[in-house]
C-alpha cells in the first residue's frame, strides 16, 4: 500500500501526519480504523489523519494537542514522502 505522510516532531513529540480522502473523516469510527491500519508503519507514534476540501483546507483527526499545533503549521513546508507499507 503507497501513502503519502510526513513525521514532524513538535519539540515533545514525533508524530506523522497520513494524508487521506475526506470521507475517512467523516467518520469517526472509520478514522480510528484508519489510524490503527496506518500506526505500524511508523513504529508507536502517534498518527494524525489528515484531508483536504475541494479548496485545499485541510481536516484533521488525531490527539487533540497535536490537532492544535499542526493548524498553525504552513503545510506547503511539510516533508512530504511517499511510503510503500504492507507489502
């Protein structure tokens, strides 16, 4: 499975940020679902979801303090990375 993602570190914390489709976050019971498929691929850190509207605006699930600190990141600065998990 290829997903795009990036780990970013807060100064606490290192999390990763996975990107996908806004209907995984309509969902609560499907975001959970997509963050537990998501964590072995980055060894118990947290994961962070996150989509985008047809604008660009993104969305996100995850812990509530992480949630807050990636709304005041630029995201056009963020690493982003291909991975390829599961195979």
């Amino acid at each position: 499975m290829q997903f795009n993602a990036a780990v970013i570190k807060d100064g606490r914390t290192n999390f990763a940020v996975v990107i996908v489709k806004p209907s995984v976050l309509s969902s609560a019971q499907e975001a959970v679902k997509a963050q537990v498929a998501f964590a072995p691929a980055f060894r118990g850190m947290p994961v962070v979801l996150m989509a985008q509207d047809e604008k660009g605006v993104p969305s996100f699930h995850g812990r509530q303090d992480l949630v807050g600190f990636l709304r005041d990141v630029n995201l056009d600065y963020v690493r982003w990375r291909v991975y390829d998990y599961g195979r």
